[in-house]
C-alpha cells in the first residue's frame, strides 16, 4: 500500500510539474537561451560624460589612473565604459535668439578640448570605453516648448557656463519622447530616423569609430528609435531589464512589457545588454552594495554591469574624493574576493554572448541546467507556481545533484 501512494505521489508530482513548464514554457525557455558566464564579470557603466568645464577632464584623469591600478587574472586593467553625449545647449546664443531658437554646443569645440584629451587618452590606456549615449540628453524641442511655460527650463536653457543635463525636470531628461506636455506624446518616425543616424555620424567624427554601444537616456526608447539606431549601424542597446517607452501624466516611466535577458535581440537586431545594478556613492550606493550585486550576479551566471553617473565624481570636493576613493577600494575588494573576475568593455561582452565565446560563455550541460533552476528561483511568479505544482520537489533534487557533480568534477568555471 504504502508502494501504491508513493507512486501516485511520483506521478502526481510529475504531472504538476509537466503542467507548470508548459504553463510558463516562454519564461524557461528565455532563461535557458540566456547566455551563462564561466566567471564573473564586471563593467563600470558611467553615464552623461559629454561637455563640461575643464574640472571634469580632472576627474577623468583621475579615473583612469585608479582604473588602470587594478588588473583582472588576464592583466586586463578595469573597465568604464563613458556614455556620451556630444551637445549642450550654447545658452550665450540662446540668450542672443531671447530663448526662442535652440542652439547645441558640440564636444569638439576647442573650449572641451581637455576633456576629449582626457577620454582619448584612457581610450587608448584601454581603461575608458566611448558609448553612444545621445548628441543630447534631451529633445531639443521638447526642451524649447517647456521653456516657454517653466521658467526654470528657461533659465536652466540660457545659464551662463554649461548646462549640466541632471538639472532638467527629469521627464524632459527622456530624449526619444517629446514630453513638453504630460502625459508624453511620440516623435516623429522620420524625426527619429534624421536624429539617430546624425547623432551615430556626430560620435563617428568625434572618436573616429562608429559606436557599436548605445545606452538611451533614462532607458526610454521606442520600436522606432531601435530601428534608426540599427540602420545606423548600432548592434547593442544596454537596458535596465525592460524598456520604457513613455512618460505619464506624472512623469513616472511607461514600460513596454516583458522583463528583457542578456544576449536578446530586438525586432530590429540589436543586442540586448543588462545593467540593473548600481554604484553611486553620492546616492548611498557605494562599494559593499556593489560587491554584493557581483556575488549575487557569480551565482546565477550573468555579467555584473554598475550603473554610475558624471555627477558622483564631479560635485564637491569632498564628494568626488569620496567617490574616487570608493572606486578604489571596489576595485582592489573585487581582485582579492573574486581571482577569476574579468574586466572589459560592453561592445566586448556583447560579442562574446553573441558568438557563445567558449572562453566565456559556459556549454557544459551540467553547469547550464545549474544555473538555469537558479535563474528561475529567483524570479518570484515561478517560485510561487513551482511550490504550488510541486515542480520544486524535483527542481530541487536535480539542483542538488548537480551541484554535487560539479564539486566532484572540480571544473575551472568561476560559477559558483
């Protein structure tokens, strides 16, 4: 009798667990195709670099001296990756036009010369990597529109020195949406088209290559932006995870839907890159958090990709030494807690999930099937079905067998 039960139990729990892959087959199958890393990975990923008094070439010499103090298992110095943007407002010409025409400062005016020295300079140090942020942060337009209601837009617009784009309202910070009104209203597809393909030229005359990285400003894009940017010839888009594609009536973010993995692709072909961690020290974000997110990304196979912003290293004194000593200290914590970690650039990361590069991305069945019941652990709406269905009975028997393979087998992934 008790044979008898046991059985039923077997098939009853086999059955539920039938039930429960079908039912969320879509999700399991993207976290199986979700490349996984035989070591962990670390990008610093630094947002807004663009123009700017002569104090932030300071800053990036600085950086790049920290950066290249600290080297991977390989020699490797760590990685920033800057994301560009190649205009501000001129507000002495906006001044003369009395705020009614809009005119853009370029980076490669003599007076952001330093600057430029500064990112060509770590550029080739291999420490600096250029991406595509925007030619601004912001539609120009947009910005003139709001200028006429906000005064403080207006000001911001016509300031003596450079504008610092952290000080716009921050729906007006989204550039690839015209939020002068909210709730936010879409561009033009052919205005999009034109500002995409001239903003890739402008970063192509500026740093002599032609981006292969965009990361959009604030993470609002649309299916039309993605589009332009792939006629471009742009082949990587870096996301929090999701996309946003509007702003409300209140200005909070409109997402577009399904959580989006490392090593997707989009309708127009653009790889999808992850960054949903963050080190910004003069937000409370510092080191230690950082260190746990790497761990925390080790364990289930992904790359960890820091989000940090131009304005942690260049506001006060105090607050940029803090900032600058924080880079240190994570990056000497991160070679001595992690042998195996690996610094490089986005573009390279990209690369190396899109071609299922052996010497970083894992094909060993055992450690794949690992770290996929890992994967699926963590995301909540599956835990809860797999407890209900009782898929986690054996989920977790496998996980534990293997986990035990794994030891026995004594592999040279860095995977925990």
């Amino acid at each position: 009798m008790t044979s008898y039960f046991l059985l039923v139990a077997a098939i009853w729990l086999a059955g539920l667990a039938v039930v429960f892959g079908c039912v969320q087959r879509r999700t399991l199958q993207r976290l199986w195709r979700e490349p996984t890393l035989r070591c962990p990975v670390l990008i610093i990923e630094s947002d807004d670099w663009g123009p700017g008094p002569p104090a932030d070439a300071e800053a990036l010499l600085r950086l790049a001296q920290i950066l290249g103090g600290h080297r991977d298992a390989r020699g490797r110095g760590a990685v920033m990756t800057l994301g560009m943007l190649l205009a501000v407002p001129d507000t002495e010409k906006i001044r003369q036009a009395d705020g009614r025409q809009y005119h853009a400062a370029s980076i490669s005016e003599p007076r952001f010369g330093p600057i430029l020295a500064a990112i060509r300079s770590g550029t080739d140090d291999g420490v600096f990597s250029p991406q595509l942020h925007g030619m601004e942060h912001y539609w120009p337009a947009a910005v003139l529109k709001a200028s006429r209601d906000q005064e403080s837009v207006r000001a911001w617009m016509m300031q003596d020195g450079v504008p610092r784009n952290e000080d716009l309202p921050a729906a007006l910070q989204s550039r690839w949406i015209d939020a002068s009104i909210l709730p936010s209203r879409d561009l033009a597809g052919e205005d999009v088209s034109i500002a995409a393909a001239r903003e890739v030229e402008a970063f192509h005359q500026v740093f002599g290559i032609r981006p292969s990285v965009v990361v959009p400003p604030t993470f609002v894009w649309t299916d039309a932006t993605e589009a332009a940017w792939s006629s471009a010839g742009v082949r990587v888009v870096v996301t929090p995870g999701t996309r946003y594609v509007a702003r409300d009536g209140g200005g909070k973010l409109v997402g577009a839907g399904e959580r989006l993995y490392n090593g997707e692709t989009g309708s127009s072909g653009m790889v999808y890159v992850v960054r949903d961690n963050y080190f910004e020290p003069a937000l409370g974000h510092r080191a230690a958090r950082a260190l746990e997110a790497i761990d925390a990304k080790r364990r289930v196979g992904r790359p960890t990709l820091l989000e940090t912003h131009r304005f942690n290293f260049t506001g006060l004194s105090a607050q940029k030494e803090d900032t600058l000593g924080e880079v240190e200290l994570l990056l000497r914590s991160v070679t001595e807690r992690f042998p195996h970690i690996r610094f490089m650039s986005t573009a390279e990361l990209a690369s190396a999930m899109t071609h299922a590069d052996p010497d970083l991305v894992e094909r060993s069945p055992v450690s794949r099937i690992r770290i996929w019941l890992a994967r699926s652990a963590q995301i909540p709406r599956l835990r809860k079905l797999a407890w209900l269905s009782g898929a986690i009975f054996p989920a977790w028997l496998v996980y534990r067998a293997l986990s035990l393979i794994r030891k026995m087998s004594a592999p040279r992934s860095g995977v925990a």
